[in-house]
C-alpha cells in the first residue's frame, strides 16, 4: 500500500523542515511513503529545503490553497497512491498523529478521515476564534448530515475512491466544499482526534480576518 503525504507550501521555509522531519518513516499496514511538497508559488527557500531533505517538488504559480491542493490530487492520481495525507506547512499539526488519521482508511472504515484538532487547548485561537470554528463545524454538521467535528483543520487523509471523486471549484479554500461533496457522493467521513504543536500566533496567509474567513 503507497502512502503520499503531501505538504501545500506558500513561503514556509522557516517551518518546512519541521514538518519533513516529524512525519513518520514507517507506518504499519503502508509499505511505501512518498513525501512530496507542493510549491505554491514560494518566493523564498521552501522548495529548494524540501529538495534539500530527500521531498519531491512540484512547483507551480501562486494559485492559493485550493490550487495547491487539487496540484496535490494530480499528483498522488498519477503517483497510484493509496492513501493521501494531506498535512499543511506551517507545522500546526503533530504529524505523529499521521498513523491515527490513516488507520481507519487501511481498516476500510472510511473513504476520508479528518483530523479533530483540540480546539479549546489551543492557545494560539482566541475566544472568538474558538467559537467560530465550533460554530462552523455545527453548522457543516447540519448541511452535510454528517458528525464534522473540525470542519477547518487541513490535516486529512484520502483514500483513492475520494480522490477519484472529489472536484474543488472555490478558489478560496477546500476544506468546506470538499465536505459537502463527500455528503453528496456517498463518501464515509470518519473524524480522528488528533495532537498540534504550540505556535506563536501568527497572521494567516489565507484570510485576512475572522469575518474575512467567514464571508
């Protein structure tokens, strides 16, 4: 069974390494791991660290997170992957919590499982912005029929049939729509609790503001 884990980069030199480095080298049930790094359009050292530290590249025009993400699709088609991981560059999430996320997908429990950050512990949202990822995730709940815990968080994981599936049209984000596709087209969504690294709060590189997220 292939594994590609793949890693949406926008200028994230100072976090890619971290994130190469924590995903796991063996995984059982998974008998080859392909790392590859999607380059969105970086214009400082991202892809040539990631080349750097044993990571495929594809490099491609700034086209944004959705952009990124369906680059990452093609790739891991083309690639005769298995599985799918996506984990973003930032280092946000613990990518040892990578064996959890995929186990239900090689148990055939589900076609997609989303990681479940521990929205509360985490000192980096604020109040508000805590809220409003419940708030979201509720309301997704509602529209997709289905338990989203986390409907925001981009560390996933994808078996084939999704990735054969799955089409992103909003160019703002993935997250989202991807969720309500898999509502319409039957895909099983299992939500798996996952661990994050501490992190400064830093400014978000997809939207300006919490209502700007919103709107």
């Amino acid at each position: 069974m292939k594994l590609i884990v793949q890693i949406p980069c926008y200028n994230e030199e100072d976090n890619v390494l971290n994130v190469l480095n924590s995903i796991p080298k063996s995984i059982e049930g998974i008998d080859e791991i392909d790392i590859v790094v999607i380059d969105d359009g970086s214009s400082d050292k991202t892809a040539d660290i990631a080349r750097e530290n044993g990571a495929n590249v594809v490099s491609m025009l700034h086209a944004g997170l959705s952009g990124a993400f369906l680059k990452g699709i093609d790739y891991a088609i083309e690639n005769n992957a298995d599985i799918l991981v996506n984990i973003d560059g930032d280092n946000q999430y613990d990518a040892s919590s990578m064996v959890d996320l995929i186990k239900p997908i090689i148990d055939n429990q589900c076609d997609i499982s989303i990681g479940t950050r521990p929205i509360d512990s985490i000192k980096a949202f604020s109040p508000i912005k805590k809220k409003l990822q419940k708030f979201g995730s509720t309301i997704l709940k509602i529209i997709s029929n289905m338990d989203i815990k986390d409907a925001a968080s981009g560390f996933r994981a994808y078996n084939k049939n999704a990735l054969l599936n799955l089409n992103v049209f909003n160019s703002f984000t993935y997250t989202i729509e991807s969720i309500i596709q898999a509502s319409n087209k039957g895909l099983v969504i299992k939500c798996v609790d996952i661990k994050v690294n501490e992190q400064k709060n830093r400014t978000s590189k997809l939207f300006k503001s919490n209502l700007d997220y919103i709107l």
